[in-house]
C-alpha cells in the first residue's frame, strides 16, 4: 500500500488545543463523511476510514548537550 501524506504539521499546543483537534475527528459523523482537518497553514480534507492508523511523536527539548 503507497502511503499518502495529506497534511503535516509541527507545532506547539497547549493540552487544551490538542484535545480540541483530536475531537475533530472523533466527532466526525458516523458515515464516514469527510473532515476538514487545519494546521498551520495547512489544509487536508479526509473521509475517516473504519479502521486508521494513529500516530504520535512526543519530544521534549533540553539544552545542548544534555540528554
């Protein structure tokens, strides 16, 4: 399967923000309709399919050095 990248983004989101984007797709309709998900300035229109692959990367900066 050729995988696509619809939309990317790297940003810093207070706890409140990244529960609020999250919600856009958990409470997209239940027949697939399609998204409109928004980062940046970045847009991709997506119909969530049954069964997704979920990905997070969590970093956390340190000075120089350290680790």
């Amino acid at each position: 399967m050729v995988e696509t990248v619809l939309l990317e983004s790297e940003q810093g989101l207070d706890h409140s923000a990244v529960a609020a984007y999250l919600r856009t797709v958990v409470d997209s309709p239940g027949d697939r309709s399609e998204i409109t998900l928004s980062a940046g300035r970045g847009r991709g229109h997506v119909a969530p399919p049954s069964q997704a692959e979920f990905e997070v990367n969590a970093e956390r900066a340190s000075p120089e050095g350290r680790r």
